[in-house]
C-alpha cells in the first residue's frame, strides 16, 4: 500500500525516491524494525505472564475477526485494478504508472496477504470448540428471564 498511497494518493511522500515505485530500501528496513519490536515486545510480556493467569480459550469465530479483516484489506486492492491508467509523479520527481502499481499492490496482496488469512482460517476451522461452549440454537431463547 506504500506506492499507491504516497503516488497516487498523495498521503506522505520520501524525498529520496526508491526503486519499488518511489518507495526507498530504507522504509522496508523501518517496517521490519517496527514489526520486530511489537512482537519482541509481545513475547517478552508473554513470558513474564506464563503461568500467572489461567489461559482464556476463545472461540474460533471470535479469533477469526482479526483474520477476516486482514483477508478484506487484502481483497481492497483488486477493484481499483478496474481505475484507468494515469502517469504519477513520486515527490522524487520520478514517473511512474497507475496500472502497474496498482497490479503489483494487488499480486503482492494476492500472494502474501490471501495465503497467510486462508492458513489462519484453516487452523482456526480445525481448533475444537473451548470446554462449556454450545452452539446456540434457534428453538430456545439466548438468555435467561428473570420473572
């Protein structure tokens, strides 16, 4: 989403123009820095926790919230694939195509992002319900009157 939002859409721009589309080496490095730390950050707090607190189990329809957003954000490069093709110009002063950064968004989305949420909800299908858990079903009420 990098090329298309600072091209195209004109939301930041780098000075120094890079060879994916304007978008310079040094921003990947930053991402993966970033991602890095969050997760980093996760795991050390995770381990701090392990055995202090009972393990919540939740659904599978709950965990896969989180997956199906990713497959959605995935899924919303592909209509502006139908947008014409128009010349951009990167703050660097290099031109480039609409169409092209818009296809290359939408293969990476396709490769990358689509896979990984199928595997997520493929995991999440074979997970076993938590223990107490029924289905709710449509002959009796969901809740308890108090009368």
């Amino acid at each position: 989403m990098d090329p298309a939002n600072a091209t195209i859409g004109r939301a930041w721009a780098w000075f120094e123009s890079g060879g994916y589309f304007g978008v310079p080496l040094s921003n990947f490095f930053g991402w993966f820095l970033t991602t890095w730390l969050f997760f980093q950050g996760f795991a050390l707090f995770a381990y701090r926790e392990r055995g202090r607190r009972r393990s919540i189990r939740r659904s599978p329809a709950f965990l896969a919230v989180p997956v199906l957003l990713y497959a959605a954000s995935a899924l919303c490069h592909l209509p502006p694939l139908l947008d014409p093709d128009t010349a951009v110009v990167d703050a660097g002063g290099r031109l480039w195509s609409s169409a092209d950064i818009r296809e290359t968004a939408a293969i990476m989305a396709l490769f990358t992002m689509l896979p990984v949420a199928l595997v997520a909800l493929m995991r999440l299908a074979a997970m076993p319900a938590p223990p107490g858990a029924e289905p709710v079903r449509a002959d009796r009420p969901t809740h308890r009157s108090t009368s």
